[in-house]
C-alpha cells in the first residue's frame, strides 16, 4: 500500500479500533489526540524522524508498546498510521486552508457542538517533542495563534481561563479558531523549517596553477600539490 493513497473508511476505523483495543496500551492515543499529535509533528519547526514520534503513539512509556498479533498486523498498523500522516503533509502542502482537524462532536442542549480538547492535547504532546524550537512562535507576534491550541489542550492553565473551556459553547468556539489559526500557524513555520544554504568559505586564498606552489618545494603548484586537483 503506498503512502500516498488516503484512508479508506474502513481502514480509519481498523486503525481506530486497534487503538482502542486491549492490543494498544491503556494510554495509546485516540484517533482524534493522535490527529492533533500528527499535525503539529507535521507543520512543527523542524522535520522530526517517524523513529521519535512513532512511539509516544502508544503512551508515555516506550517499553509499553502495542502487542501485535504478529509480523502482518503490525506492518498494517504501522502503515495506516504512516498514511495517515501523509495525509496531513500533503494537504498542508497543496492546500493548507482545507485542513479539517479530527475535532469530535457531541450535542448539548440540542445543539451540535465541536469539542476539540482532545485534538489539541494530542497537537501540545507533539509539541513537547521539541519545546525549544516551538519558543520561537510564542515570543512572536504570531503568539495569539496558540491560545486557543493552549487553553484547551495544555496540562495546566489559569484558573481565570476555565470557563473558556468548561463551558461547551465557549469550547465550541476556540475550537473554531484552532481550525481558523492552524494555516497560519504551519506558513509561520514554513521559512523556518528548510535548511539554509550554506556558503562554503575559502580560508586561504586561490593558488593560481602557474604560482609556485605554497608547500615551499619551489616547483610551481600544478606540479607539485596541485598535480591531482
């Protein structure tokens, strides 16, 4: 199966259903947490090895890894989570303004409403993978674009915050903003996640192939070193 084909419906909820089995470890992430994980993995600060982030897939600890049934179920597995990635990487890459996140729904009081606290604390754990390089974004100008990812998403926040995200309309519309800041936030990352060029500098200067040669042989240069350049 390559990686550039999406998953089926059937294959999202084999993959959602091995996550929530006794296979995954209790503290494997949801569908919707790994979504959110994934993405900021994907338009993070840096390019980040599928060997780092795959395995805080299946919980804090990596000795707890997924028991798999045996070498196919967990080639499978492995793969849908790669296409799965992918998913997200193309579309930041062509069309980064269509990016839906796998934000779940439920309905009070009638309504339908968007809870995204566990999309988001999935996106914050992707985050931690290199706290350092996300400093950059929050001492920004573009820092507003986190808040609505931090407040519902971050192990901790202010007591004054709370009815932001306790109340499910409130909730409802930060999760909206998530959806809204996310292009904005992966353009800000963009510039900064290709490697600049470097610029070889000659230390010393260019030995003309007629000079003598700098060794002090008294032979000229393209005679003596620099016979094999």
């Amino acid at each position: 199966m390559q990686l550039d084909q999406p998953l089926s419906d059937k294959e999202f909820d084999d993959l959602d259903k091995f996550l929530l089995s006794d296979s995954s470890p209790e503290d494997a992430m949801t569908m919707d947490m790994l979504h959110g994980y994934l993405t900021a993995v994907a338009i993070g600060p840096e390019p980040i090895m599928p060997a780092e982030w795959l395995p805080r897939v299946w919980g804090d600890d990596p000795k707890q890894g997924p028991k798999f049934k045996n070498a196919k179920e967990e080639d499978r597995i492995l793969n849908l989570i790669m296409r799965f990635m992918n998913e997200i990487l193309v579309t930041f890459e062509v069309a980064p303004k269509e990016f839906e996140p796998l934000f779940v729904e439920h309905e009070v009081d009638g309504e339908r409403l968007i809870d995204a606290e566990s999309w988001c604390w999935g996106f914050c754990e992707g985050m931690e993978i290199r706290p350092e390089s996300w400093e950059e974004i929050f001492d920004s100008e573009q820092a507003p674009l986190m808040n609505p990812i931090m407040l519902l998403g971050a192990d901790e926040i202010e007591e004054e915050d709370l009815p932001l995200v306790e109340d499910p309309k409130s909730a409802h519309k930060l999760a909206l903003e998530v959806e809204a800041n996310l292009p904005l936030i992966h353009r800000f990352w963009v510039p900064r996640r290709k490697a600049p060029v470097q610029t070889l500098k000659r230390e010393e200067p260019k030995v003309g192939r007629n000079d003598d040669c700098p060794c002090g042989s008294g032979k000229k240069y393209k005679k003596c070193c620099g016979a094999d350049s």
